[in-house]
C-alpha cells in the first residue's frame, strides 16, 4: 500500500526501472475512464516537465477497436495479450456502467501480476497524507482523498460526470469534484 501522495512518486522507482526513460504504460479498455487516465498521463508528464510516462496504447477484446486511434494512441491488442509486454505496466480502465461489478474477474484473465499495475493521480487530486492508496489505483481530476481513506488494488474514482450526480447549484468547477471518505468505497481486489 502507498500512504501519501507524495510517496507514489518515490515509489516509481521501487521497481528497479531506470528513471531516465519514461516508464511504459498499457491502459485496460477503450471506454471513457481509460481516455480520462490517458489524458491524466499527459497532464502528469506536463506537470512534472519531464515525460515521465509513455502511453504504448490500449488493450481491448473488441475486435473492431484493433488498430484503432483514441485520443493519440492505439489500440493494440485484447486484454489477453497483456504479458506480451513484459516491461509495461497496466492501468485499469474498465469500470462502465455494464461491466465494472465484473472488473476483477475481467482484469484476473489478463494474468497480469499486481506488482504490474500503476498507481496514477491527477496533479489537481488532493490525496491525504494519512490515506492509503493501492496498487493500480487511478484518482481523476479534481477528486479529493480524505483522511484514513483506504483505497485498495485496481480502484477509479472520478469526480460526477453528469447533472444527475451533480448539485443543481452546481456553477464552478469546485463543486464538481468526487469525496472519498473512510469507509466510502469497497475494495476491488485482484486476485491472481
């Protein structure tokens, strides 16, 4: 478990990569979370002034996405092709409406080790320094992790997307940001 923002830097280069180069990066699924954390990639190579990731592309088991371009990088593969990349790390995207309570059996058959999964926060995150973030956990733009929070293995938290899950008062881009708080989601674990 990572504890603190600022850790998940140091912690990047726990796994004996060379920090010189960025570090490879293979998003799971081709839906809306994985276009938000392809942009999260971006804005974190920009924030930091150095390209800290490289995106190689998307896994996906739609065939007709095979080749295809989403936002600058291409889909090459289904989800089983994911050991075919053995020095790239894994984001999971997965997570729509139809499929998500199946994440864990879906990302399970890509035999993809935990150890393999990158953490990922947006530069406008706040994450407590006294919560706890997993391995593979993505926090999208404008989320705030309270306190003692505990975030475990291949969670997503974005902020609220649509009208219908934001306040109706809702003017700035302030009240549009997600809260998590202790005890506020369950854990998504892998298990392999």
């Amino acid at each position: 478990m990572i504890a603190a923002r600022w850790e998940i830097e140091l912690n990047s280069g726990a796994t004996g990569q060379d920090m010189s180069k960025p570090k490879k990066i293979i998003i799971l699924g081709t839906g809306g979370n994985s276009v938000d954390i392809l942009d999260t990639i971006g804005e974190l190579n920009l924030e930091s002034g150095i390209k800290a990731y490289e995106c190689l592309g998307f896994l996906d088991d739609n065939p007709e996405a095979l080749g295809r371009d989403i936002a600058g990088a291409k889909v090459i593969g289904p989800l089983s092709a994911a050991n075919d990349f053995p020095d790239a790390f894994f984001v999971n995207g997965i997570g729509s409406p139809s499929n998500f309570w199946k994440k864990s059996e879906i990302i399970e058959k890509t035999g993809v080790r935990p150890d393999r999964f990158e953490t990922i926060v947006h530069p406008s995150a706040s994450v407590s320094k006294l919560a706890t973030l997993g391995r593979g956990v993505v926090i999208l733009q404008n989320v705030t992790i309270a306190s003692f929070a505990k975030m475990e293995t291949t969670l997503s938290c974005s902020p609220p997307r649509s009208s219908a899950m934001t306040p109706k008062s809702a003017t700035t881009p302030a009240s549009r940001q997600a809260y998590v708080f202790p005890g506020a989601l369950r854990s998504v674990k892998v298990v392999i």
